[in-house]
C-alpha cells in the first residue's frame, strides 16, 4: 500500500518539536518500519532534506518566483484533492528534475501546481522546504544513522561503515530495514561504487601536526585541485568527484593517463587533478572547474586546459581492501603502482623546520599548503579526524585591540588575552581574541599601554580606545555565533605590533567577509 505524503509530514512536524537526538531518532525509526520497501530509500532522502542521493548531480533548479507562482494557483485549485503518497512525490520530483528544454519552465511549473493543489496544508510547507533544501527540522545523516540502527537493530558503528563504503544513504537504509545486521555487514566495497573520501581537519602551523601525530609524520603537498577517485578494472576506468559523481566523461585524458599505469586487476587510487598552466605551475580553480562544465567541446578543453595528475592514495588492489591498512602500507603500494611523476610530493619528518622548509617549497611551486597524515592511521571512509590535517600557510590582518582581560598563571599581572576589532562603518566589531604571540616584554609594555587608553573596567576586562594596532597571523575565518560581527579568526596570533599604524589603518568587516568568501569555492559542489 502507498504510505500517504502526509505521513512523511506528520513525522517532520513531530522531528521539528524535539531536540533530543535520541526521541528524533526513535521518531524516523518507528516511522521508517511502517514504510513499504520501495519507499525506505525514497522517504530517508526527503528527511534529510534531499531528493536525489549525493552523488545524483540532477536538481530541480525552481527558483522563488516560480514557488511563489506556483503556491498561488495550487490554492486555486484544491476542490477536489488526489492524496499524495511519497512515491508520487518523489517521481514528480524526478520529471521536474529531468524536463529540460525550451517548454521546461512552464512543464516544471505544472508539476509542481499539482503537486501543491493535491497537498493539505501542513504538507505543502514540507514540500517547500524540501524543494529549496531547507528542512529545519534537526535531521543530518548522522541522526539518521542513529535512527536505522535502531530500526535494524544493529551497532551504530556497522550502519556507519555502511554508508562509507555505499555512500548511499537510501540504499543502506533499505538494506538495514529488510536484511538488518546481516544485510549491512554483507555489504563490500565494490568497484565502480566510490567510496566516501577520507576529510582532514585543520592544524595551526607544521609544529602543532607533528605533535598530534606522535613527533612524527608525513606531509604531502595539498594540491588546489579536484579530488577524484579513479576505479578501474580490465580496460574500463571510471573517475569520481569529491561528491561521488562520476565524472569521467569530462577527463578523457586522465582515463587515458591511467589506462597506461594502473593494474587492470581491480584498483582504487585516490588523488587530486590540477590543471597546468605555461611554465608547469598550477591554474586557479576556476580554469580547473571549466573542464568540468563544458560538455559539448570536451576534446578542445582537453587541449586548452591540461591536466596533472597527483595520487596520494590506494583503498584498493586485486580483491583486497587497503583501508584498514596503516598509511605507511598503503603508500608503499601505491607508490610501486604509480609512476613517480603522479605521486603526491611526500616528506616524513618529526622536525618541524623541515616541515616549514617543504611548504615553503608546496607554495613556491605554486599549490595551497601541506596535509599531514598521521603514519599509522587508517583511511575512514567520509570521516573527518585529526588523522588527517590541512595546513595553509597563515595571512595577517591589521586589527585593533578594544579590550584586554587579566591573565593567569605565568601572565598574572599582564593584561594578555587580547579582543582584536575590526572597523564596521563607525563601530567596532570583535573577530578575535588571542594571547599568542607577544614576548613577556611586549605583555609588560602593552599592559602599561592599554591601561593609559582605559574606556571602562570589570573585575576581568579592561576596555580600551581602538588605538593599539597589531598584526595578527591567522589561517582561516569561520562564521561565529557568539561574536557581532559574525566571523571569528582561527589560529589567531599577534605577529606584530604595528606603532606605525592607527585605527584607520585596520582592516574592515567587509574585507574579514571577503575572506570568509575566499574560501569557499565551488570544489565542494563538484
Ligand atoms: P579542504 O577542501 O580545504 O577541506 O581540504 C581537503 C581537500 O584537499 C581534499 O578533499 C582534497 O581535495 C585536497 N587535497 C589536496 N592535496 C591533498 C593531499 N595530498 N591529500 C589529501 N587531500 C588533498
């Protein structure tokens, strides 16, 4: 029997109410059993707020006027209402999806009034948010993983690996729901299938990634690319985007590279393509990304835009899977298998100029910093750890102090955690606070210094004017909640006190904003 939308809805609404990650769980897991099997996959997607799986590149593309249009005549026109089930959802999501050409607009649009015109009320506002992506209701994969272990009653941990190696969300939940425990542990990486890439989280400096990982390490350039997962077997290759789409139709002249060197016996290698400009250096990413937009012409972009190739791993070699292999395993496979010239760059270390002196060497030659991988990790499949970490070398800023609180410890006495500003038209706006940097000499002159520019006081605060400019390293800005002005630096260290500048001299909030832009490219969305 079809499971009516208006389920689906209900179910939204009660995941809406709760923030208890458990209760949401229990709610999805009570909910899915009652599904037929063709509408598991299907339904899972929806909660999570997406209609097609990751690697299924279609979209809707329907815009708000379009919805607003659309929400009008729907209203018109619901006298007599067809029930919607979750199928019928999702195969006019499909048909909206894949109507293309010069009538497309208006076919869209009919799709979608009667899908409204058939919805009661509390589903048509579900079917909105899920059109435009936006569920709010606090289901990520994660609380879905928790919801099909508890259907299938199975370990959390087998669901997850599941997923990893699938990267299939709607297929693992229908194999959870109809084989269980049994179904999920059956479930082998296949070729042709990609795995969910292994994410990296971000360190400070090369001292600090040496120290995570035990005093010692291995550091590969990071190559500003695209990362793609290349399986072959016999003479067939297929290549996947960072998302698991494949996209092999659009790099003919990697598949032919490969097809020269990677054993026909069934292998997985993972790596990173940049496109090469004159002289060798890698392009920007946007050259990069025009060799996956063209669709017509691709033999011309193949000549206008060459590419290089650089693995860095093998998850797997004739029949075996490598990705419970240390790193240190994986890459002495990898490197009998791969020519030189594809390899990743690599330097084990534990001391930590050398580390400086190779992404020195990483940036003069034109890429983005350096990753350390710890030498006894394995590869996770879609995790993000510390195994794995990132580094790019810091940029400064010029930032005013506007506050000072009260050390502790070897700096009682000083006032030594500093609130670094930036200028927002008239005001002041906080992205900061560090106690990095300074010698005991400069915490001794900037206390005697911010105390004579004193504005107000607490028992652990001194508020100063904006007069006191420094440098400040950092290596990345991310969005933050808690300060006004909405981004905060991470990693942020005074690397100098800038006497010659004054508070017209800082940087703006729009500058710290645009590179907050800078770092997101559209590398995520391939
Ligand atoms: P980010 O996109 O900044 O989170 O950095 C992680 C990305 O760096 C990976 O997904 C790869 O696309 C890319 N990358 C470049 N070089 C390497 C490398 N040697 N090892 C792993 N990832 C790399």
């Amino acid at each position: 029997m079809a499971t009516p939308f208006s389920k689906l809805a209900e179910l939204c609404k009660a995941l809406e109410k709760t923030t208890k990650r458990t209760e949401k769980a229990s709610l999805i897991s009570a909910f899915l059993r009652t599904l037929e099997p063709d509408e598991v996959a299907l339904a899972v997607l929806l909660v999570v707020g997406q209609i097609f799986p990751e690697f299924d590149p279609r979209t809707l593309e329907v815009g708000w006027s379009t919805m607003k249009r659309v929400l009008k005549k729907g209203k018109q026109t619901t006298l007599l209402r067809d029930e919607l089930s979750i199928r019928r959802v999702h195969s006019t999501f499909s048909e909206i999806a894949t109507s293309k050409g010069a009538q497309s607009r208006k076919l869209k649009e009919r799709l979608l009034v009667s899908l409204i015109s058939d919805a009661g009320r509390g589903e048509v506002e579900i079917l909105v948010r899920i059109i435009f992506g936006e569920m709010r209701i606090g289901v990520n994969e994660g609380v879905m993983l928790d919801a099909l272990a508890e259907a299938s009653d199975t370990p959390l941990n087998v669901v997850r690996r599941s997923l990893m190696l699938t990267g299939n969300l709607g297929e693992v939940a229908l194999i959870a729901l109809t084989q269980g425990q049994k179904g999920l542990e059956g479930i082998k990486p296949e070729l042709f299938v990609p795995l969910k890439p292994m994410l990296a989280e971000t360190a400070g400096d090369p001292e600090e990634a040496i120290k995570e990982h035990g005093g010692r390490t291995v550091f590969e350039y990071k190559f500003d690319g695209a990362r793609i997962q290349i399986h072959r077997l016999g003479d067939e290759v297929r290549i996947y985007s960072r998302r698991l789409s494949d996209v092999t139709e659009s790099v003919p002249d990697i598949v032919n590279l490969v097809q020269r060197f990677l054993p026909k016996v069934g292998t997985i290698v993972e790596g990173e393509i940049t496109a090469v400009g004159p002289g060798g250096k890698p392009l920007p990413f946007q050259d990069l990304m025009r060799r996956f937009t063209r669709v017509n012409d691709v033999q011309q972009a193949t000549e206008q835009i060459p590419l290089r190739l650089h693995l860095f791993d093998v998850l797997y070699l004739d029949g075996t899977l490598l990705i419970d292999e240390p790193y240190e395993t994986r890459w002495a496979i990898l490197s009998k298998i791969t020519p030189k010239e594809m390899l990743a760059e690599h330097t084990i270390t534990n001391s930590p100029k050398e580390a400086v002196a190779f992404l020195k060497a990483a940036m003069k030659a034109g890429h983005e910093g350096l990753m350390a991988k710890r030498l006894d990790s394995h590869y996770n499949p879609g995790a993000r750890g510390k195994d794995w970490l990132k580094l790019k070398p810091s940029e400064t800023v010029d930032l005013a102090i506007v506050a000072a609180d009260w050390g502790s410890g070897r700096r009682k006495g000083w006032l030594s955690n500093y609130h670094l500003a930036t200028r927002d038209g008239d005001e002041w706006r906080v992205v900061g606070k560090t106690f990095k940097g300074l010698t005991d000499e400069e915490f001794r002159w900037m206390t005697k210094r911010l105390q004579a520019i004193k504005v107000s006081e607490t028992d652990c605060t001194v508020s100063v004017r904006p007069e006191v400019i420094v440098e400040v390293a950092f290596n990345e800005v991310q969005r933050s909640p808690h300060y006004k002005s909405g981004f905060a630096l991470r990693f942020a260290r005074i690397t100098r006190i800038r006497d010659d500048k004054g508070p017209q001299d800082t940087e703006t909030l729009d500058q710290i904003r645009a590179h907050y832009k800078k770092q997101f490219k559209v590398k995520d969305q391939l």
